[in-house]
C-alpha cells in the first residue's frame, strides 16, 4: 500500500519487531534479524530490516572490540539507499537485560522511520557555496598549505573573513605587500591573487575540510579529522564548527580514547565532552584500559587527572591500570 500526502516529511512510520522466548533465542544464534518490511510514500519506495549482532559472555563483553554493549540509542540521519551490509544507527553498542524482557520471555524492539524528501537538483545557499568552492570563480587570495609539499588553493577573501575574525586579520595583514615575505610576494604576482594565506602547518586533507567548513557549514570526514578539527576552530574562532566536532568525538568515545577525549576536552574547554567522558568513566570502571595518555595526563595535568580518579576510576580494585601505568598513591578514594 502506498501512502499520498502533501509532504514526505509529515508522515513518520512506526515499525514494532517483537522476539519471542529472547533467551532462549539467543542461545542458539549470534544473529536475530526481522522480517523485511515497506516503507512507501508518494512514490518513494525502501525497504527495511532489523538485525541484532552480539557476543555472548557471562560479562556481556565484546572480547573483539573490547567494549561494553551498553548506550543508548539516540535520533539519527541516514541517507536513502541501497546498502549491502548492515548500517549501525545510533550507537556501536546496545545492551539488552532483563528488565527489557516482557514476563513471557519476548523482547520487543520499535523504530520510527521520518522520511524527508530532497532534491539534489535544488539549489540552496550550502551548495552553492560548495560549488563556489570546487569552481573558484572571483577567487582572491591564494591560501598555501600542505607542509613541505605546498599546496595552493585559491579562496575568496570575503567568505573566510564573513566567517572567521582571526582569519579576517590574516588576509588584512597580507594587503600590504610591506608585510609579506619575498615569496608570498612572487606567488601574489604570479597568480594575479591579491592575497596570500599561509597555512602551511596544515596538511591539505585537513585544508580542504576546514574550507568545506567555512564555504558549506558541513564537514565529509568528521570522524576521520574531528581532534585535528577542533584544534583549528579554536585557533580560527569558528565556534559551531567545534561544537560540530564536540559531538563527533563525544558520540565515539572508547576505552580506548576515553584518555585522550578528556585531554582534549581540558585544552579546548569543551564542557559537554568533558561531562560525558566522566560520566562513561563512572559507567565503564571495570574496562578503561590502561595507556600512555593516562600516565601522560598525570604528569601533565594533574588536577585534571585527580578530577577523574574522583568520578570513580581510582579505586584499585576497579581499575586495570596498573601501577606501571599510574601512581596508585596519587589516584585513590576515600
């Protein structure tokens, strides 16, 4: 049956897959999937399946991964297409105990499925910018990255300074050629660019997502720059960029990296990412792994360190760090 309504958008489908006898499922399988079922709506037309993989261990632990199945699963986009493999939404990791079983033994999971149509043809300010971007028409400045291989890349000195003070400032202080280096100066020339933006601490792949950034309020590879990032919307002063990369990070924490989020939470300030590491620090004591980043916290920022062992993760009987990793005279509780 196919639906007709004046917007995709005003239709959310509600799919409910119940498990019967879970436990004794489970048992059995390392894998439960749900019947396929349709979503169809002014002649858009998908078609979906639940499937639950776990590992089973008295622990409820993932050896593999080394990670609890514990989160909570949370609103999330995802692009309609075809896919081959499953896609996790949400979260890496989900845990289901007793109390989500009904008294017969059934499980019962429910997904709700908002369909918002979109037109890749439409032209809208974001992808304008974009394509401004990809084909530099009235490009001005020519911005120089890529550490010893030099990148150029040529830019519009209007977009960064609309959306950057600090790079504002920059592309002033190249206006007057008195301020630039003999070699700023040649490539200006060269170019017929009026301007020149150094940036050659950078690596180009880092450029361009930062760009991509500062053109189209988006980012491709979050989850692959989202540190690097977040360095760089402190230094350019491009705060929605960071809360963009506050959320990446906060919603791919590990034990693994747990260390590294809270130095990176301390240095830039980011409050939200500091509150939920501590809080997966309190939730996940048993399996915080030890690594260098955490002797490298003690040593480097010991309040910060003393912050963490009073959420709960100093206690030595709860702890895997051993002593060679931290001082256990330093981290205790009372």
């Amino acid at each position: 049956m196919e639906l007709l309504v004046p917007t995709v958008s005003d239709v959310i489908f509600k799919y409910t897959w119940p498990i019967p006898n879970y436990k004794r499922t489970i048992s059995k399988k390392s894998s439960i999937d749900s019947p396929s079922f349709d979503v169809n709506v002014n002649g858009l037309h998908s078609t979906w399946t639940l499937s639950i993989r776990f590992w089973k261990n008295p622990d409820v632990f993932n050896a593999d991964v080394k990670h609890w199945e514990y989160c909570h699963v949370s609103r999330t986009i995802l692009e309609l297409k075809s896919y081959t493999d499953i896609i996790s939404l949400g979260y890496r990791d989900l845990s289901i105990v007793d109390r989500h079983l009904k008294q017969n033994g059934e499980v019962v999971l429910m997904v709700k499925i908002q369909i918002i149509q979109y037109d890749s043809e439409k032209h809208n300010l974001s992808q304008d910018m974009a394509r401004l971007l990809k084909h530099p028409y009235g490009a001005d400045t020519k911005l120089i990255c890529g550490d010893l291989t030099s990148t150029e890349i040529p830019v519009h000195s209007s977009v960064l300074a609309a959306r950057s003070n600090v790079l504002a400032g920059m592309i002033k202080e190249s206006e007057g050629t008195d301020g630039k280096s003999d070699t700023q100066k040649e490539i200006s020339r060269s170019n017929n660019y009026p301007f020149s933006l150094d940036l050659l601490d950078l690596s180009k792949d880092v450029t361009e997502e930062l760009l991509r950034y500062i053109y189209s309020d988006h980012v491709d590879n979050l989850d692959n720059f989202a540190p690097q990032l977040l360095s760089l919307a402190e230094r350019f002063s491009l705060q929605g960029l960071k809360e963009l990369c506050e959320r990446n990070l906060i919603e791919t924490i590990t034990p693994e990296n747990i260390a590294s989020r809270l130095l990176v939470a301390d240095e830039f300030d980011c409050y939200a990412l500091k509150r939920a590491s501590l809080a997966y620090c309190e939730e996940n004591i048993t399996v915080l792994n030890k690594s260098l980043a955490w002797k490298m916290m003690e040593q480097v920022n010991p309040e910060l360190f003393n912050e963490i062992c009073e959420a709960g993760i100093g206690s030595s009987r709860s702890s895997n760090m051993d002593d060679s990793e931290l001082n256990p005279t330093t981290c205790t509780q009372n």
